[in-house]
C-alpha cells in the first residue's frame, strides 16, 4: 500500500487518472450493480425506449457547446480559456432553446422518425439538453484546473441520484419508462450544479476580467473547433447512436434495448480507466508534445491499454451468452450474444479512444472529422444493409462495424505519430 501511495504521489499523472478511475469506478459500480434488479423491474421494450431517447439526447448534446470545451484546456491565459467556457455555456443554452422549438413544432415528425416511442418523453430533450451540455463545458474548466477530485465527486452523486430515481420508479411505479429516462437525466448531467457552484466560488474572479478581446482571440486560435471538430464528434455520435433509433424502427422486437444493455455492461469497465486516460491525455499531451514527448507517450499509453484489457475482454465474450440469463434473467439472453459480437470493437475502442486526441493536439482536426465521417457510413450503411435483408443480424453488423471503424482509427492515430517523428 505504501508503495503504491509512493507511486502516485510522485507521479501526477498516476495522481489524476487515480483520481478520475476512483469516481469514474463508484459510479459505474453502482450502475452495474443495479442492472439485476433494474431488468427485473423494467421490460425489454422499456429499455429499447431509453436508448432511444438517449440517441437522441446525445445527438444533440455531443454539439451544444460547438466543442469549444475540448478547447478550454489549451491556451496558457485563463482568460482566454474562460472566454472558451463562456462561449461554450452560451451554445448550449441557443441548442437547449433550439431542441425546445423542435419540441414543439416538430413533435410529428419526431414521432414518425422514433417509431413513436418518445411520444409522451419528448419534453425531457431539451432538459437533458441543457444539464448534460452544462455539465460538459464545465467539466473540461474544471479538468483545465486539475480539480479531479470534484470531477470524480460529480460522477459519483450522478450516478447514485440516477440509480436511485431508476429503481424507486420501478418499484413504486410498477416500471414505468419515465423512472427510466429521468433517472438516465440525472446520471449524465446533474452534476453540473456542483461544478457550476465551484466555479462561481473559486473562479468568478478570472471570468469577470474576461474582455472582448479575449472573446475575439478564442474565437480566432481555436476556431477549428467549431467548425472541424462539431462536425466529427457529431460524426462519430451519430455513427453510434443513428443506427441504434434504425434497429428501433426496423426491428419489432427489444433489440435496441438488448443493444443498450450489452453497450453498458462492455462500456463500464472499459471506461473506467480508458475515459480517465483519455481526459489526462488530453491535459497532458499538449505540453507533451511541445517538448517533442508526444510519440513515446502516445505508444506507451497503446500498448498499457492493450496489455491491461486483452484478457478480461476475451474472457467477457466467452462467458456472456452463458451468465447473462442468470444475471439478468432469461428474457435478457439475446444481450450475452451481442456482448460476445461486440468484444472486438470495444477492444479496439478502448486502446484509440483515449489517444485520439493527438488529432486535436497536432491540429489534425480536419482528418479526424473525415475518420469520423467514414465511421458514419460504415455503421449506418452495415445497420441499413442488415435491417433490409439480414434483419435477424442486425446487432451483429452493428458490432462488426465498429470494430471496422476503430481499426481503421487506430492506423490512422499511428501514422500520425509517424509522422511526428519524422518532423523531429
């Protein structure tokens, strides 16, 4: 133990993902540890609606702060990165007012698009607009502040609120949907009230001096932002969640919520430690790079993902298709199936996730867009195939897709460290 306290404080960078695994673990524990019960007080078909409301909520929410918070920890000047946060505080309350309007306006044509089934939850869009963008551009003020500790903090309290809504719906409500969904709410974005709070108590000071120049020189250094980067995340959202609202429309039976289900147990321990990295990564990587580190520190990173996730993943889509009737009840054995189909894609998803914003670091913001570009047509194209003529696959194709998609990623992410190498 003392060893290993030893490690951390004389490493900051151990210090910080230790930090963000910690509240990142609690939270996902606390989610896994409730999908027994939760898919016992909820049907299939109830799940199949929250993952198409949460495809929904993403597509909107991966934009709503135009990615100016991906930004936020770069520039040296506060001021600079506080006109960021604001900018980005701003879009997201243009998108909440936006996704509010299209609520309204709108409602027939969402209907038709989800097969009906947020016909009595589309006014929880724009709600979970505005918490889960907020939410977003103040976490990454918060990362550019080294405060992991609250970030880890936010994950635990969102997760244990979420939990709980969900399963005292389900018990008291007889598993209605809306416990569900509400439930999935509080779990992304609620804890942007205690970031926002911190904020406003520690750092009011340097966003009150931010000027118009500050303004004017954010908008102009890191313009790629807004206009590259919105256009891949969104990219490579939509290539995870549109052919999740397909398989809704084309599939009659609970195959979304199965997909959800299998997507949650795989991602959970995954992101453990892959999103930590991922976030150190990126507040690290860009003094990395100046001091010409960035590709040693870059494949080191790989090869730990790959040595540390090898075996539990393989292990996970051999056991799955046996256990899952047991842990989740028989009616959920088609989701041990999906896991074992989508081991391969979340392997490769968990060793390029976490370092693929060296594209953002290198200003490659127009490659990783055109990455993510063809990860949309190859998703969405494998899912409309499947749905016209192998329908009974179409959680198969899905899975193969992504590991196609992060394959090609991952060969990209290594060119570019090639080439990094090459320029020093």
């Amino acid at each position: 133990m003392s060893f290993i306290k030893n490690k951390l404080s004389g490493n900051p960078f151990l210090r910080r993902v230790a930090m963000l695994v910690g509240g990142t673990a609690i939270g996902q524990l606390i989610a896994i540890l409730s999908l027994p019960i939760l898919t016992r007080l909820y049907s299939p078909d109830a799940f199949s609606v929250l993952a198409v409301y949460v495809s929904a909520l993403s597509l909107i929410t991966v934009v709503s702060c135009l990615c100016f918070e991906y930004a936020i920890p770069l520039p040296k000047s506060d001021r600079v990165a506080a006109a960021l946060c604001l900018l980005a505080i701003t879009s997201v309350f243009v998108f909440t007012g936006l996704s509010t309007l299209a609520v309204i306006f709108l409602k027939e044509l969402i209907n038709t698009l989800t097969n009906d089934k947020l016909i009595h939850f589309l006014w929880l869009i724009p709600i979970g607009v505005f918490a889960v963008g907020m939410y977003n551009a103040l976490q990454y003020w918060s990362t550019r502040n080294k405060k992991f500790g609250l970030i880890a903090k936010t994950r635990v309290t969102q997760s244990l609120s979420g939990t709980g809504i969900k399963l005292g719906a389900g018990y008291f409500l007889a598993g209605s949907t809306i416990g569900l969904i509400f439930g999935q709410l509080l779990a992304q974005g609620s804890g942007f009230i205690s970031l926002g709070a911190s904020l406003l108590k520690y750092d009011i000071k340097v966003f009150k001096s931010v000027k118009l120049k500050h303004f004017k020189l954010a908008l102009k250094r890191y313009d790629k932002f807004p206009k590259y980067t919105t256009l891949e995340v969104f990219t490579n959202t939509a290539g995870i969640q549109l052919p999740i609202i397909i398989i809704a429309y084309y599939t009659i039976g609970s195959e979304a919520g199965y997909l959800m289900i299998a997507m949650q147990l795989l991602s959970a321990p995954m992101s453990l430690l892959g999103g930590a990295i991922a976030q150190v990564y990126l507040a690290e990587g860009a003094d990395r790079y100046h001091r010409g580190e960035l590709k040693s520190f870059t494949k080191k990173t790989i090869i730990n993902l790959a040595k540390i996730s090898g075996i539990p993943i393989l292990a996970a889509a051999i056991i799955s298709p046996i256990l899952m009737p047991y842990l989740l009840g028989e009616e959920w054995s088609r989701t041990g199936v999906l896991i074992s189909w989508m081991a391969p894609w979340f392997f490769m998803q968990f060793i390029t996730s976490p370092v693929s914003s060296i594209l953002y670091i290198t200003n490659n913001q127009k490659i990783a867009f055109y990455l993510q570009a063809s990860g949309l047509v190859i998703r969405v194209g494998a899912v409309y195939f499947a749905a016209t003529y192998q329908n009974i696959f179409i959680g198969e194709y899905y899975a193969v897709s992504g590991f196609i998609f992060y394959t090609l990623y991952l060969m990209v992410v290594l060119a570019t460290v090639r080439k990094i190498q090459d320029k020093i």
